[in-house]
C-alpha cells in the first residue's frame, strides 16, 4: 500500500530529525557548558 | 560504482543504520583503552574537560568505521561478513556514509583541539588520518602485513588519553600502545583463518590467503608471545601493581594457550581453536585494562 508505505517514511523521518536535533541541542548545551569551564570560574559573575 | 546511491523509496535509512556505520563495538574498546591512558597520565583533569576528550575520542573511532565502510563498500559486499552491512544492503549510500564520516572526523579533531588540547587533536587526527589512508585506502588491500601496519591506528588511544590528560606526548603510554599493537595481528589472523574464503573471494590479501594457514598459525604464536611480554611491561615500568601483575600473567596463560591451540588445530573446514582465539583475545585485552583502570581507582601502588 502506498499509502501506509509514505506513512511508514514519514515516521522514519520523524524519529531521524528528532534525534539530530537532541544531538545538536546537546551539542549547544556541551560548548556551552565547555566554554564556561575553559574561560574559568567567575565568567558567570 | 555497484551501490545505489540514493536509499530504496519504501525505507530511509535510520538511527539505528547510522550507529552501526559507527562500528559500536570497535568503539567500546577504542575507549576502554583511551580511558585507561587518561587514569594512567600525571595531572589532573576537568570531569567535564576528561567527558569530552572521550566523547571526541569515541566519535573519531566510530567516524574512523564509517569511512573504513563507504571506502570498503565493494570488498564488504562480496563477503558473507560484512554484506549486511548499512552500505552493502542498501541501507545508507555512500555519498551519505562520506559526508556522515568526514563531518565526524573534523569535528571530533576540531573539539579536541578547541576544548581539550592541540597534542590529543593532533594524535586524534593522526589515528583517524592513518586508519583511513593507509590502512583503509592502501594497505587492506596490498599487502598481508595490512593489519599489522594498520594496527597502529587502533593501538593509539591510550596516547590520546593520556595527552588528553597531561597535555603532551610521552614515552610511557606507549607501552600501551605497544600491547594493542602486537594484540591485533593475532585476533585479526585468527578470524581470517575461519574467514579466510571470504578473505580470498573478496581480494582481500590477509595472511592465510597469501602465505597459507600454517604459516598464520606460526606467525599468530609469535605475535601472541610478543603481546604477552609487552603485557608485563606496564608492572615493570613501574605504571601497574600487583592486580595488574596478576591479571597479565593468567590472562596471558589463557591467551598463549588459544594460540597454541591454533598452532595445533588440524580441523581445517571450522577452524574452533581459531573461533575460540578470537574471543579469548578481546577478553584479555578488556581485563588487562580493566585491570589498569580499577588499580587507578582503587589506588594500588605501582610495583616498582
């Protein structure tokens, strides 16, 4: 059926963006958090 | 080129697809070894500094599978091994495998250098430049010391570990290095001499299919000797201690005895010693590590 076949890409698609994007929010959270430890510890003050 | 390259309309490839383009298990003791290299190093490190060198380190191994994959694409679809494969069975394109690679590779070098140091980039570039060019690209597939050359690029984490650590490259972890580097032509022979047809099918000029498995099973004794000697190094050199001591000797017992089987072995259609040495060689490298990493923990005092 090709209709449930474009159902079955789109949920595909779906959970492939939804873990680029935790990946790429992880990565924000990580250089931000790295940046903050390698520039020292009153940064924030 | 004999892949599609673009993915079956009925199927795009997934996460899953990907994380094996990853080679998750070469991965996991890619960063045994570097972890150990880190405990190992003089200096002290940031938990967050020391979680992203391993991050950096683990994604540049897992970028290192994916390319070794998209370049070796046609070897792997002629052997029973490696057909289903991501690539191989249609699952991720080349195209898709390079630019998911590459885009790993540079920015697991870029991280490395930008928030843990220059000289474990530049190591991590090194390793991932050396498994891809002249392992990958030129050794695989002429000559039969590929992996024993190539070995090198698996044998480096601990000394990115350790540069990681104290921000400079020593002498010392390269005892480490040395251990992995003599480990790998005995577990990567012994699989090709059960593998060796398809080996031989695929063009693939590992030991057994060149010079013959008698010859293999000598040279794999040999490796194996040397591997157990460097093996001693670590409590000689005053970097291990008594658990470690321990764990080398009767892990090394083990592992020069499934060689020695191998030597002896006649069943030439299954190859069990060769099945059985494979697997006792992974254990003994994750427990002489693990042994190096739970004396650092614990705290047990170098022997000498």
């Amino acid at each position: 059926m090709a209709g449930n076949g474009n159902d079955e890409i789109g949920r595909q698609r779906r959970k492939r963006n939804l873990a680029l994007g935790l990946g790429l929010g992880f990565l924000v959270v990580l250089f931000f958090v790295m940046t903050m430890v390698r520039l020292g510890g009153h940064v924030l003050d | 080129m004999a892949f599609a390259e673009t993915t079956t309309s009925s199927r795009i490839a997934t996460i899953g697809d990907y994380v094996e383009l990853l080679k998750p298990r070469v991965m996991s003791l890619v960063v045994f070894t570097a972890v150990a290299g880190m405990m190992l190093a003089p200096g002290a490190i940031h938990p967050l500094v020391a979680f992203t060198a391993v991050l950096c380190i683990a994604i540049g191994a897992g970028a290192s599978g994916a390319l070794n994959m998209a370049y070796d694409a046609d070897i792997d679809a002629r052997m029973a091994r490696t057909a289903q494969r991501p690539i191989p069975r249609g699952a991720i394109s080349p195209s898709d495998a390079h630019a998911f690679g590459w885009t790993l590779a540079v920015g697991s070098v870029m991280v490395m250098g930008l928030f843990v140091n220059y000289a474990a980039a530049a190591l991590l570039a090194l390793t991932i430049a050396f498994y891809v060019f002249a392992y990958t690209l030129w050794l695989k597939r002429s000559t039969p010391q590929n992996i024993v050359i190539g070995g090198l690029a698996g044998a480096l984490p601990p000394a990115i570990g350790w540069a990681a650590v104290s921000g400079s490259v020593a002498l010392a972890p390269f005892v480490l290095v040395l251990i992995v580097f003599l480990w790998t032509p005995p577990h990567f022979w012994a699989l090709a001499l059960y593998r060796r047809d398809d080996y031989a099918r695929a063009g693939v000029p590992m030991l057994p299919v060149v010079s013959g498995k008698a010859t293999t099973r000598r040279q794999i004794l040999l490796y194996a000797i040397a591997t157990v000697i460097a093996g001693f190094l670590p409590a000689a050199l005053g970097l291990a201690g008594a658990l470690y001591l321990g764990v080398s000797a009767i892990g090394g017992a083990w592992f020069l005895n499934a060689a020695i089987a191998v030597l002896r072995d006649r069943d030439e259609k299954h190859e069990p010693a060769a099945r059985r040495l494979f697997g006792v060689s992974i254990l003994y490298l994750f427990a002489i590590f693990a042994a190096l990493i739970v004396e650092q923990l614990a705290h047990v005092p170098p022997l000498v």
